[in-house]
C-alpha cells in the first residue's frame, strides 16, 4: 500500500495553506444534506442488518471517494435488546394484582415514518430483567445529594422501593447507580419539560420540543471506559476469554426503564409523603411529593415493572479509512465518529457522520489534485457507540501500542448540531492555539454576519469572560468515542460542534435526544435549514485534522498546556482552602503539584523558544 508520488509542493508550507482553503471550500452543505438524508431513511441501531448494509455503503463509498484503504473491522460484544414477544412496560396495580394504568408500548411515530419498521421501542439497554413491584419514591434527578437530602432532610428510606427520578444533570448510568447503592429494586426515569422543553417552542413535528408521549433511550452501564463490559482491557474478539454475563463490568443488578412526560403524569399524580423543595419541582401539573406510595385514596396501588430486555453477545463493524502520508506516514490524525444510532439518529450521530462523508469526499478530490498530506490520516465510523463506546475502544484496545506510538491527535465527530446559536469546542489545551487560528479562516454559517469569522462571531457569542478576551473552550469530559484514545490512551483530543445558547437555554442536551424523532427533517427544518451550520462544523473538523497532518511542525502549543495547568492546580487548591481542618489534620500540601507546573512551564517556555531557532528546511 505505497503512496502515490508527492506532489513537488507539498513540502512548502504556502502550498499546505493554499490546499487548505481548497479543502476547506470544496465542503458544500447540499452535500452534506445529501449525505444525512440518506443515511437517516431507516433505523440502524448498533447489531442490526441495516446498520451493517450502512457500514458496508460508507466503506464503497470512501474507497469511490479515493481514499487507499478502507477496511470493515469486526468485533463481538454485548449487546442489549428489549424482547420482541414481551414488551417492557410500567404499570400501576391495585390490591388484586390488576393492572389499573399500563404506560405505553412506544412512542406515537412521526409523520412519513409510518410504514418503517425496525424501530425499537424506548428502553433501557443492560438492564436487569425482572418485575419488581412496589411503592414508588420520587427522588429529583437522582443524584448523590437528591439520595442523601432524601435520607437526612426527608427521612425517607428507599430501600426495597422503586425510585422515579428525572432525566438531566447527570448520565443516566449513574442514577441508575446511585438508586441501587440506596437499596432500590427498580427506577424509572422520565423527561420532564423543564429538562427537555425549550420557551415557546411546539413539539414535533410543528416545533423542535419534545412531545408528551417522547421517550428517551439509553444505556445505564457504569463503564468507567471498560469497551465491552465481557472483555474489558481486551478486543472482543472471536479469540478473547469472555466473562460469565454475572460478571460483566458496570451492568446494573436491577431494572430500568424510561418513560415520557404523558406517562409520567400518571405515576406522580397520586404520590402521597411530602411536599419536596422547590428545586425538586419540574413543569408537570403534579404536586412532585415524594411519597413513598400513593395517596389515602389510592394507598393500596402498587407500580409494578415489566422488563424483560435480553443481553446477548452480537457482531459489530467499524469502519476504517486511511490516507498514507507522504513524509511521515507512521505519525497518525484520526478523525472518528460513530454510526449506529437508537432510531434514525437524525442528529445524533448522523449530524456528525454527515460531516466525516463530506471531509472524506473533499479529500479525496484534494488528492486527485495531487495533493498528499505529510502525514497518514485515518477516518473511522465506529459501531456501538451507544451501547458503551464499544466500537471505538475496541480498536482502541486492538492497537494501543501502535497509537500511543504512532497518534498525533484525534478528533471527535459524534453529532454536529445541538442548538443553533454559536460553535462549542471541547479539547486537550495543546490545541487551544490551533482552534483559534484556524476558525479565523472560516467564515460564520449567520445569515446576517456576512463577512465576519466564525472566530469573531463565536466570540461575540460565547466570550471566555473569566481570564482571557477569546472564545470559550471547554474541558473535554466523556460520553463520546474520543473517551479511550484521549483518557486511557493520552492522546490529544478534541471536538467541535454547533450549540445552544448555555445562558437562557437551560435544557438538557436537546429536547428529542434519543427519541423517534431525531429525524432528517428536524435538522432541516428547525436546526440548519441552509446546511451553513454544519459545512461550518464540517470545516472546523477537517481543518484540524488537515493542519494536523499537513503543517510541517505540529501545531501543538505546549505553553497553553502549562497555562491550563496552573488554573486546575490554582483551583483544586481554592477549593481545599474552604477545608482547613482537614488539611491540617491530613498534612495537605500542594507545593509539589505547584512545582511540578513550574517545571513543566519552564519546559515548556524552553521547547518553544528552541522551535524559534529550528532549521525548518526541509
């Protein structure tokens, strides 16, 4: 696999800027909705054949595209699906063990989808089965403190109850957790429209909110980054040790299942106990009590749970492209993002798979030309991203040496669309310089911000008011296939998508998150009409990855790492001053963190002073 001779001007760093902006402008937003439009026609949740007949389609179209290789890569994990014959459902029981209110089986389908089938009802993957029965315990969002305020403020015991909690906040996987430390046997969790309800919004189809009878999935592992709960530190491949399902890593011992707010009402309505805080209170027309149980009129009903969700081994595919660089072809840029999705996936992820099509296309029309990047890029769909970011950490794992050797940086391409109000960028720090830089050279997707830069008009909108005049960038967390490459592999990593404005939009993620109706038409008709969004996404993403691979020294900024330091060890510090006993009594120090910065700062300062002087000949 040899590359094609290298273009003469590839060594020359003007020529490098002058690709770029043909890289960049060959990115065309009917291309990209051309690409999400088909690849949102049917449901391709992570195991199933559709998601294989997909994977198979981005692997003949990458290589038509022109990539050098592009490869299938197989791996073999648990999954989790709801039993066809015996649906999952909540209901409430009188004292005869008849069902008094049942929730609903599915969701109400959209408009257009009617005939499609394949769409798997709302559910929680990896729960336990079973069909515990008893009084519910409302308990906020379930969190540490709404556990412990139950307890200390309320004096409400949950064990041997089933809790219902909200959505937000935090993952679902840790409610879940959280609920099972406490002693529960089941949880419910539901979305409630102060989390999931933008002001003065419709829902679906007439607005972008999420509707009564919305439901969001999820998986409610406790991973800690393990891949494959039944290879963890493995490829789950056909040749690995598997663990029993009993001993599997993070699967919750209880059962789980989320609802919509419609049904919702129905379980909260009759709660008898106390009246919780204010900050426990969401937008529904009930009193939010915490029980546990309902009331004196309603004192014998009982909820029961009915799941019966099937853990099962099944195969998945991640698909891997490569262009071979030209100068240093054992250095990699990875640009990943995953494909399957819990429905249609019209934001998550195929938003963000839109984007990696259309930068694959560009590239493959740059290298037509001649052109070569320096260095090998590697583009990757990832498979199962939603069952545990199992795709992306099982090749992760699969080559860990070769990346911690060979990986420049990789960067992240789940959805690409959340709100519709400024870019949000998420990375290690060694690439702040870079971002920066780089979206000065990218237009504003705004309609009435003609000639201004995405730069200027991300930070009018989103200023880093705290120490520095310049667009915010954030720390990166997890819940994306960057999470082994960045934090077990350390790797630097970012992400780059297009957001909510955080000040008066203060929802969850965004309303129909994991619902039915993340279609194509959500995106075209209510988040990016012109498909200027998300070129300008697409571009920010290609762009790193194309400096990346193709400046002549790596563009990564050491002193912007040191200055990051400084503030976490500056911070972690002012938040151990409100503790003074304990850091006496434990002999707390932090002068050898701080000095561990300053030498690192004075490394850095050093490195980059002698990459002044460097011989940059080639």
């Amino acid at each position: 696999w040899f590359a094609k001779p290298t273009h003469p001007n590839t060594v020359n760093n003007s020529a490098s800027s002058k690709y770029l902006k043909e890289f960049l402008d060959e990115m065309q937003p009917g291309q990209i909705r051309e690409h999400l439009r088909k690849f949102t026609r049917l449901p391709h949740l992570a195991g199933t054949e559709q998601n294989l007949r997909y994977a198979e389609q981005i692997k003949k179209e990458w290589q038509e595209f022109g990539l050098d290789s592009v490869e299938m890569v197989p791996y073999d994990v648990l999954l989790s699906y709801p039993n066809k014959s015996q649906p999952n459902y909540i209901s409430i029981v009188d004292q005869l063990g008849s069902e008094v209110f049942n929730t609903s089986l599915a969701e109400p389908v959209p408009e257009g989808y009617e005939d499609v089938s394949n769409i798997v009802p709302p559910y929680s993957a990896f729960s336990a089965k079973g069909q515990p029965e008893g009084d519910l315990v409302y308990v906020n969002y379930g969190r540490t403190e709404d556990f412990f305020q139950l307890e200390s403020d309320m004096g409400i015991n949950v064990t041997g109850k089933i809790v219902i909690v909200r959505y937000g906040k935090i993952f679902r996987g840790n409610k879940v957790k959280n609920a099972m430390l406490a002693g529960a046997k089941g949880i419910i969790m539901f979305s409630d429209p102060a989390d999931y309800w933008a002001a003065g919004v419709q829902p679906y189809p007439d607005g972008w909110n999420l509707p009564g009878g919305g439901a969001q999935r999820g998986n409610v592992l406790n991973l800690n980054g393990a891949g494959d709960p039944l290879t963890p530190g493995y490829p789950a491949k056909e040749y690995t040790h598997r663990f029993s399902l009993k001993d599997g890593v993070g699967l919750p011992k209880i059962p789980v299942h989320p609802i919509g707010f419609h049904d919702a009402i129905h379980l909260l309505k009759n709660m008898g106990g106390q009246i919780p805080p204010n900050n426990w209170k969401g937008a529904l027309n009930v009193s939010y009590r915490t029980g546990p149980g309902f009331t004196d009129d309603f004192k014998s009903q009982k909820v029961r749970m009915n799941i019966h969700t099937e853990n099962q081994v099944t195969r998945i595919y991640n698909v891997i492209g490569r262009i071979r660089g030209a100068l240093e072809p054992d250095r990699y840029v990875i640009l990943g993002g995953h494909r399957d999705a819990w429905v249609f996936g019209g934001i998550d992820p195929m938003s963000g798979a839109a984007v990696v099509h259309e930068i694959v296309r560009s590239a493959g029309r740059l290298l037509s030309k001649g052109w070569r990047p320096r260095r090998t890029m590697i583009f990757a769909s990832w498979d199962a991203e939603e069952f545990g970011l199992l795709g992306s950490t099982e090749w992760a794992e699969d080559n860990a040496k070769l990346l911690q050797e060979r990986a420049v940086a990789y960067i992240n391409a789940d959805s690409a669309i959340e709100g519709m109000y400024t870019l949000r960028v998420d990375c290690t720090p060694s690439l702040h310089t870079l971002v920066y830089d780089l979206t000065k050279q990218i237009a504003s997707p705004e309609e009435e911000e003609e000639g201004v830069s995405l730069y200027e008009s991300w930070h009018k909108r989103d200023n880093w008011t705290n120490d520095r005049d310049a667009p915010r960038i954030s720390k990166l967390g997890s819940g994306s296939d960057f999470e082994a490459y960045y934090i077990r592999l350390g790797i630097a990593a970012g992400r780059a998508r297009y957001t909510k404005n955080k000040k008066t939009e203060r929802y969850s993620s965004y309303p129909v998150y994991h619902s039915v109706y993340e279609t194509f038409e959500l995106v075209q008709k209510f988040y990016d009409p012109s498909f200027k969004r998300l070129r300008a996404v697409a571009q920010v993403r290609a762009g790193l990855i194309f400096l990346l691979a193709d400046s002549h020294l790596l563009p990564l900024d050491v002193n912007q790492y040191a200055d990051s330091l400084r503030k976490y060890a500056q911070s972690i510090a002012q938040l151990a001053q409100k503790h003074p006993e304990e850091m006496e009594m434990y002999e707390v120090s932090f002068d050898s963190l701080f000095s561990a910065v300053e030498n690192f700062t004075v490394a850095g300062r050093d490195f980059h002073e002698r990459l002044q002087t460097l011989n940059k000949a080639e």
